[in-house]
C-alpha cells in the first residue's frame, strides 16, 4: 500500500484552504499548553455499540495525536468492545494517508470491523469519518478504504455548492459502501446561532435543508455531525428526531472544555 500513499501525497490539493476557526483554535492552544492527553484515557472517544451520540477525536497532523496515542486507543476499543471515533478532513492535506492507513491497519491488525455507525451497532469497531467538502481529497484514501474492507461516513457541508464532479465523486464514494451524512449548510457554530435566533431557526435554516437535499438526491443521511463539534443535549435531542446519530468531537488539549461527553 505504500505506493498507494505516495500517489495519493503526489496528488493532493496545491492550493491550501483558509484555516478554520476551530483548527486555528487547537493550534493556538497547543502552543500555549504543549499538553495532549491521550487518546485511551478520553472516555468521550468511546462509546458501546449501538450509541447514538458520538464524539470524535481529531485525526489531523494539527491535532498532534501521536501514532502510539492511537495504537494504545484501539487497545482499548478492542479489549473492551467498545466504537472507537476519529476524525479528519482531507487525506493528504489535513492527514498524512500514511496515518490513515496506519489507524486501519491498527483495527484490522485487532479484529476490529471499520464500519459506520449503523453497522457498529453489535460490536466494538472503529468509526472514522471525514468532515466539510473536500470529496477530491476524499477519493485519494478511496483505494486504502478498499483495501482494508472498510466503511467511513463522510459529513458533507455546503451541497448546494458543490459542482457535478464533486457530486460524481460522492456518489462514488456512496457506491462503495460508505455513508453521506450531513454537517450543515453554512458550517456554523450551532448553539451561537440558537441563542442568536432560536432553536427551530437552526433546525429550518442551517440542519434540515442539510439533510433534505442530501436525501433528494438519494442518500440515506443516518448521522449530522456538528461544526466545530459545538453542540449541547437540547440540540443532540432535537436532531435525533430526524437522523438516528450525531456527532461532536472530544478534544486531546489538556485544559480544554470538552463538549463531550453530555
């Protein structure tokens, strides 16, 4: 598979994303604090089969979640039977593939199913997904997914913009067994825009339409994972009437307020 990796760095996106505010955040922290806490001791990373909320951890270079962090949490999945949830962006920018070839080789390496969470429903697994709108990048790790029989849910923001070929490359991904779930339509902080305007404009406005033209276009939509993984139990709630899981994420910045677990 190593030729596999160096074509898909050879052909990552050239031109960088502006930061996000939430990576922008995990680096400034990072700078002052220096301090990661690993992964296994994070119990808002875990959860029994068949959990409808979830919490993942960031896969992502800037994120500094060392390799042995993460052999030392899917231990921990497997003795326990437990879903372990990571996260990144896109592979080969944000995550080196070589590490998300690493974190699949680690699960099947202990027997653990790559699954989404509709099919870690029974036993313990690993649950990756990817965030936001980079599909190009998405279908770099296409052959490593294939490879280790594993199923990923991508969290998709912003479909009303994205062109045909990135919508192609969705239904690719679709087609290969994975899941396309929602991550809102404009990528913001869900409980601002609830103190700002309420509950039910989130819903009308930014979660809904997310996940209705989604499904218009013929998929299933079983999760929504929240931006910046902000988030509270009243929105968890609210959301669970229309998918059947959500996702936030868990940090590893000793320090940090952690929106999970709830």
């Amino acid at each position: 598979m190593n030729d596999a990796v160096r074509l898909g760095a050879q052909g990552r996106e050239k031109e960088q994303q502006r930061k996000r505010p939430a990576h922008g955040l995990t680096v400034a922290l990072l700078a002052l604090t220096g301090c990661i806490t690993e992964i296994d001791s994070q119990d808002g990373a875990f959860t029994r089969p068949g959990e409808r909320v979830h919490c993942a951890v960031n896969l992502d270079s800037s994120a500094r979640n060392g390799l042995a962090s993460l052999d030392a949490a899917l231990d921990r999945a497997a003795a326990r039977d437990e879903v372990l949830d990571l996260y990144a962006h896109k592979p080969g920018d944000t995550v080196e593939l070589a590490t998300i070839e690493h974190v699949l080789a680690g699960a099947a390496a202990r027997g653990l199913p790559i699954g989404t969470y509709e099919e870690l429903t029974s036993r313990g697994g690993l649950a990756l997904s990817f965030d936001d709108s980079g599909v190009e990048t998405w279908l770099l790790a296409r052959d490593l997914f294939l490879a280790y029989d594993a199923h990923v849910t991508f969290f998709v923001t912003r479909y009303a913009t994205l062109n045909e070929e990135r919508r192609a490359g969705l239904r690719t991904l679709a087609s290969d067994g994975h899941a396309i779930a929602a991550h809102s339509v404009g990528h913001l902080r869900a409980p601002t825009y609830v103190q700002e305007h309420g509950l039910a404009a989130y819903l009308a406005e930014e979660a809904l339409p997310s996940i209705e033209a989604l499904r218009a276009d013929g998929y299933a939509v079983p999760a929504y994972a929240w931006p910046f993984g902000a988030t509270t139990g009243e929105l968890d709630g609210a959301l669970m009437e229309h998918v059947s899981y959500v996702r936030s994420v868990t940090f590893t910045v000793a320090g940090v307020a952690d929106p999970c677990p709830r």
